[in-house]
C-alpha cells in the first residue's frame, strides 16, 4: 500500500465560482497523516475554497480529493472529517448552548433520533474539560469571548473524534494565551495520531507549531516541511513580493477577552 | 361570601364571554381547530426564524393560491393542489437561483408573485365555487369537515417530521457545514424543511388565509427568540404565545364580529411588541437601562 493513500491527497483541483471568480487553479497538495499542516497564502488567496473543497462544501469544475483513501463524501459519512469554522461563519445569538454546539460533534454517531448514549456525554465532558470549558457548557455561545468560542468549537471537533481535523483560520481574533493553548492542543492532538489541517495568514506563528507547510496563493506554489518552505523567497512568491513587513500581522492588534 | 363578589364580579362576565360562544358547534370547532393549527406554526416558526426563510415562508404561501384553484375545479383535495403548487414553487426558486446571477430574493419575488398572478388568473376564470376572499383571509369560522380533516392530516405530518428530525433540522439551521461534515444528507433536509413549510401553509390556510399565514409562521418563533437563548424554551414560548393568541383571536373574532385571521395575528403583534420592550435580557427598555446604569449585570 501506497503510503499517501492516507493524509489528504488534493489532485489538481480548480474551482470557478458561479461568478466567474476564479479562486483556484491545478491546485494539488497532500496533506500527511500525523503531522500539522498549515495553509498559508495571503487573503482572497484561496485558502478558504481549498478548505471548502477539501470538506465538500464546494464542488470543484475539475479534480478530486481524498481522504484516507476515500472520497470525501464516504469519509464524512465514517466520520474521518471534523472541520472548525471561521468565527465569522457562526450565527452567534443561535440559541444553543456550548454543551449543545460539543454534543452535535457526536451526532454521527448516534441514532436516528439523535439521543445521546452514556459514551456521548463522556466524550462531550471530556472534550471540554480538555479545552477548559467546562465550567462555561451551559453559556448560549454568543456569551463567550473570542478565545472562548474558538475552543468550544474545537472541543466539538475533538468529540467528533475524527482522524482529520481542518481549522478554518482559528488565530484570527484570539489574544497571544488563547492561541498558545489551541496551539498546545493541537500538539496534543497530532500525538495522538490524528492529521491536522490550519489555514492562517499569521506567518510568525507557523514554524512554531506546522510540522509541514503548502504555500497557496491561487494554486499551490510551494510545500514540503516546514524548514525547507518557509523560506524568505517562497513567502515573497507567494505574497506577491511585498516584503514580509508589510504583511498584516493580527497579532499585534489589540485584543478583547473576558475570563 | 357577600364582600367577594365586588372582587371577583369580573369573573362572571368573563365567564359569560368565554362560555357564551362556545353554545354554537361552528365555535368549538374553529376554537380547537385554529389552537391545533397555533401549535403547527408556532414549532415551525421557532426553525423558520432562526433559518431568516420568513420571505420564503411568504413565498410558498403565496404560490399555493392556483394550487388551491385547479385542486377544486378538478375536485381533489385541496391540501393536494396547495402542497404540490407551494413545494414546486420552492424547487422552482432553488433552481433558477443556481442558474442565473440574481440573489436569493430577487428569484423568490418574482416566483411568488408569478405563481400568485397565475392562481388570480385562474381563479377568475375557471367557474368553481372557491371563494377567493376565504384562500385570501381565511374562514375558521365556515371550515367544513373535509377541511378540517385535510388541516388535521397536513398537521399531524409536519408535527411527525418536525418531532423526528428536530436535531438534524436545529443544527440544519444552525451549521449546515458541520451537518455536511458529519456526513448528513444536507440537500434532502432542506427540502425537508421546505415540504414542512408548504405542509404548515396548508394546515394554516383555513385559519389565517395565505396573506396572514406569515405571520403564524414568523412572530412567535420571533417573539420567543426575543425571551430565550435555549432551543427547548424557544418552543415552549413560541407555542405558548401562538395557542393564546389563536384561541383568544377567534373569541375577539365572535365577540366582536371581525376578521378571525386578522385578530389572531394582531394579537400575536402585540406579544411580540410586548416582548421587544419588555423582555428580561434583549428587550429595548433593559438595553437602556443597562448603557445608562452600567452597573445592572449582564447576564
């Protein structure tokens, strides 16, 4: 057996957008099994419709993706895909709880009608007892903060508790603790054997936590480990030659957290 | 004794006017039947606000009006006629939005409208004893026995599909994208979701009338999202509000000899303006107690 029959495989994918936008073209990267991966490129890049395609949500006019070795729609129905969406993307007054938004990483799992087994409230709790949420699960979502949202979101992917877990961007907004700890998860989870998958345009952040890293901007430009792309040259290619200066850097905007 | 009757005298009169309608058989019927159709809406509504399909919830009921015309003339049901014309308006909008540029409401106005044309057209010319006023504005009031089975039926279908599918449709609303991720057929729960909206138009049209029947579809989901963050108490509320209002619509509607589907949906305005001003965390008047006194806690 092939070793990249697992990790996700993109295989020269391009997608147009019903107008007319080209956002991506021969797009063809391999994510490896166990390790991080980051997505980087700058914004309106395509990074989003690669995550978007690699989950599914968007249909590609040519290409394909696998995942483990199957089609994507076969790995979501055997729950290998867990996706963590942008903040942007939530309808935060939606009245649920963060124990319901955890509770709905296991809907996969359950029956027809959705009741949670004794096995589903133990991996609800333990995913937010990793994330340190514990204390907030009856919070309507829209009461946390910034930091606080993204890690229920992430708890929900970890009792998903799927081989592969793609984060939408999970840095923007989020004060310096908050993205240490994701990142320590993260970690956490990757030794755990699962693939992960992290688009950002927070460069100083990459070599501190991607095992591997594929450059986008439009196509894939470059990929590889982390040390051998993250190099000066490939960022300049990718950015559009700007020098790295001028790249926006979230991090040092200031940031609004409540604990 | 005697010192209670000043107190509780109010009670008789109120008495008389609840009872008093209740002595004719066309009033116990348009009561329950228009407290059964509250229920149907007010579940639905709760999923339809959240959804933001209140102008689809529009657009269907609308375009069940030549439904309705050609179910008659051709002397079927006229659940039938208004299922197939409100749920093939629906999968009319989904494919002209995919096939041309135009924004979502944009396609649905001009669907609706058309469908709603077309039922006006056919209505004036195909000799059959629909009174177009009764698809317009409802007749709880007249509903015969055929009717009020269809509503049952139509009914009792959208409360099973709701009540099976109620978490898949929540998180439906909520995150289609998870839905998706967790390999759950997102494409067949939106057409679930609009068959169950074109079914609880059905189930309304006697009451309301397809020019009101939005109303029953949105103001109590919309009401109750203004006093709640928990699903569960969303649906209490929702349901709480539309069944008083229903049932009292129609006692105003005797007492006082006016439009049933009109009282009823003033009656569920004046609960949701009562919310909006009022409601303990997201009513207008704490909002501005709370900038103003900064100390009142959030939460």
């Amino acid at each position: 057996m092939r070793s990249d029959t697992f990790g996700i495989t993109v295989e020269n994918i391009s997608v147009t957008y019903s107008n007319a936008h080209l956002a991506l073209y021969n797009a063809s990267c391999y994510v490896q099994p166990g390790t991080i991966t980051g997505l980087v490129g700058p914004n309106g890049g395509g990074k989003s419709t690669l995550f978007k395609t690699i989950m599914g949500f968007v249909n590609p006019n040519q290409g394909r993706v696998h995942v483990d070795g199957l089609s994507v729609k076969m790995a979501q129905k055997r729950q290998l895909m867990a996706y963590v969406p942008q903040a942007d993307d939530v309808d935060w007054n939606f009245p649920v709880s963060v124990a319901d938004v955890v509770m709905m990483g296991r809907y996969g799992y359950m029956n027809m009608l959705r009741i949670p087994s004794r096995e589903d409230r133990r991996q609800v709790s333990e995913s937010l007892e990793r994330v340190g949420m514990t204390d907030f699960a009856h919070r309507q979502i829209g009461e946390l903060s910034g930091g606080q949202k993204k890690r229920a979101f992430l708890a929900r992917a970890m009792a998903q508790n799927s081989r592969v877990i793609l984060l939408d961007e999970p840095f923007t907004g989020v004060d310096v603790k908050t993205e240490k700890r994701i990142v320590n998860l993260l970690l956490q989870l990757r030794d755990e054997g699962h693939t992960i998958l992290v688009s950002t345009h927070d460069l100083a952040s990459i070599s501190t936590f991607c095992d591997r890293t594929i450059l986008l901007n439009r196509t894939v430009l470059a990929q590889g480990t982390t040390a051998d792309t993250f190099t000066e040259e490939n960022l300049s290619m990718t950015f559009g030659g700007l020098p790295l200066s001028s790249l926006p850097q979230p991090r040092s905007l200031p940031q609004w957290h409540h604990e | 004794m005697n010192n209670l009757v000043p107190v509780f005298g109010f009670l008789g009169p109120l008495w008389q006017w609840l009872m008093e309608p209740l002595q004719a058989g066309f009033m116990i019927k348009a009561i329950w039947v228009s407290a059964f159709v509250g229920v149907v809406c007010a579940v639905l509504s709760c999923y339809i606000t959240l959804k933001g399909w209140s102008l689809m919830g529009d657009a269907v009921s609308h375009a069940v009006v030549p439904g309705v015309v050609v179910a008659y003339a051709l002397g079927l049901p006229f659940a039938v006629g208004a299922f197939t014309f409100g749920f093939g308006a629906t999968v009319i909008i989904g494919y002209v939005k995919s096939q041309t540029r135009l924004k979502e409401d944009a396609v649905i106005g001009v669907i609706f409208t058309g469908f709603f044309a077309f039922g006006l057209v056919l209505a004036t010319k195909i000799p059959s004893n629909v009174d177009l006023f009764h698809i317009l504005f409802g007749n709880v009031l007249g509903i015969s026995q055929s009717d009020i089975i269809q509503t049952l039926i139509a009914g009792g279908a959208t409360l099973a599909i709701i009540l099976f599918r109620r978490k898949d449709l929540l998180l439906f609303c909520f995150d289609p994208n998870h839905a998706k991720a967790i390999g759950l057929n997102t494409q067949l729960m939106y057409y679930t979701l609009l068959s169950v909206l074109a079914l609880t138009i059905v189930t309304a049209l006697q009451t309301a009338g397809i020019v009101l029947v939005v109303a029953m579809l949105v103001t109590p989901g919309a009401t109750a999202y203004l006093l709640t963050d928990r699903f569960d108490h969303m649906l209490a509320i929702s349901v709480a509000t539309s069944v008083i209002s229903c049932v009292l619509g129609t006692y105003f509607s005797y007492h006082l000899d006016v439009s049933t589907g009109g009282s009823i949906v003033v009656l569920m305005t004046i609960l949701f303006a009562l919310a909006m001003f009022f409601a303990p965390k997201y009513g207008i008047l704490v909002q501005k107690l709370r900038r103003q006194m900064p100390q009142v806690p959030t939460v």
